[in-house]
C-alpha cells in the first residue's frame, strides 16, 4: 500500500480531525477521494466534509470499511465506547489514535488482540502542514505500515517520537502552545494598535514573526538563548524589552501554564 492509494477514515471529525484532513489536503499529500468520516452531527458532518471533498458516513462502521487507517478523533474518554462495537472489523486495518492521554496499552486493554495501533497527537497548525505530532514510541505496528504511517506525517509536520511516560508534556508543549503563541501574538497586535498601527498589520506582523522566528531556529539548530542574543543590541531597543518581560515573570508565567495544563492528566 502507498500513499496514492492508502484510504483514511476519521471517527469524529472536529478541530483536531478537520485540521489532519486539511493538512492532507493543503499538502496534496492525500486526495479528498482518499478520506471519509464520520460524526455524531451528520448534517454538520456533511457540511464539513463537503466543502472538502470528502465523503460522509452514516457511522463509525461504514467509516472503518471504507479505510485503510482509522484515526480515532473523539474526547479521550469516549475512546472505550466508540471503539468497542469496532473490534473485529479493525483487523487488518492501521488504528491511529489522536486523543490525548490515551496510551498504548489502554488501547492494548480496549482493543482485540493483533489490533495494529498507534498513538500520534497533532497540534492545529496541521491544518497548514506545520503540525507536530507526538508520536507514542511504543506501538503496534508492521515496519511497513510505520514506515507509511510516518511518510503520511511527515508530509504534513514535524512527528516527534517520544517515550510513553512523556508524551503528556510533550503534547502540552505542542498541542497547548498554539493557544499560548496566539495570546502572545493578540499582546503584540494590541501594542502595535496602541502606537497607529491597523490591527490587521499588526496582528500579520506578529504571527509572520512567530513563524519566522520557529523556522529559523529549526533551520539552525541554535538555542533559543542565542537567538534572542543574536537581536539584542548593547543599549539597544531590544534589549530593553527583554528586561521589561523578565521583569513581569514573562518566563514563570509560560512554566506556571505548561504545569497547570499538565494538572489534566493527574
């Protein structure tokens, strides 16, 4: 199986699933012939689906028939019960799951024995085909089927591999700073407007920085301590700044956040 013809199939087709799909699709990595799912909604569904080509299923069946990988994009909690009608059609079948805190072997406890699973979380920049997946090392799959799964990924993010035991703070890291970096990106529109800038240039300005800053810096491999030496001037401009967020707990403050997120899994 390649990835011209591989089949995909979403059960859940929300934020996290629509931003896979897009990915796919705005790296022309997959055809919308090649993907379906399914939801709960179907109108919405429907909708959703739609608008990208893709086709709707009536139910997570359907949906595990027509695919050759099933991604599992529903609210971790609901994992047990989705996936337990769907236990002898997944032979043969790739389960990718995409619900946070749920690992290897609760999928080993959940599934039928021989299931071939594995546990990969996006971020939304996905959607763009700048996702990071943490990706569970441990799983269940044939060297060749990883060896696609990873092709898949790879097309569309960055997949990083890590441990059972920190894929949580690796998920937080990735799959939270989105949220942290668009606050950060709202602050320096809200500063740009208070000195004439339009909030659409600042707002461009700001998140064009983001990008830039996140791609030099995989591109260069530097520290990130570097990188901010790189601009700060002596008596310069920037430097000033820096002093001014050090100063507010601008550090503390995005540690105290990564460890009040961690407070989900406990």
């Amino acid at each position: 199986m390649t990835g011209e013809e591989v089949k995909i199939g979403f059960i859940g087709f929300g934020n996290m699933g629509q931003a896979i799909a897009d990915g796919f699709l705005y790296t022309h990595t997959l055809k919308p012939s090649q993907m379906c799912a399914c939801a709960v909604n179907y109108e919405k569904l429907k909708k959703n689906t739609e608008k990208r080509g893709m086709k709707a299923c009536r139910d997570s069946k359907e949906t595990v028939e027509q695919s050759d990988i099933v991604v599992v994009a529903v609210k971790p909690w609901m994992t047990g019960a989705v996936l337990a009608p769907l236990k002898d059609l997944l032979a043969g079948k790739i389960l990718w799951s995409v619900a946070a805190g749920v690992m290897f072997d609760d999928y080993e406890a959940m599934l039928a024995p021989g299931t071939h699973h594995i546990s990969a979380i996006p971020s939304t920049p996905a959607a763009v085909g700048e996702g990071i997946y943490t990706c569970e090392k441990k799983h269940s799959l044939t060297e060749e089927e990883y060896a696609l799964f990873h092709s898949l990924l790879s097309a569309i993010g960055i997949v990083a591999e890590v441990e059972t035991q920190k894929v949580n703070i690796a998920n937080t890291i990735s799959g939270c700073g989105p949220a942290f970096a668009s606050m950060f990106i709202e602050a320096l529109g809200d500063a740009g407007v208070m000195y004439g800038l339009t909030r659409p240039q600042a707002y461009e300005l700001a998140a064009g920085m983001i990008a830039g800053t996140g791609k030099l810096m995989l591109h260069q491999g530097k520290h990130p301590g570097q990188m901010k030496d790189d601009v700060c001037s002596p008596g310069g401009t920037t430097i000033r700044g820096v002093a001014a967020l050090e100063k507010a707990g601008f550090r503390t403050a995005i540690i105290q956040a990564v460890e009040a997120a961690m407070k989900t899994y406990e």
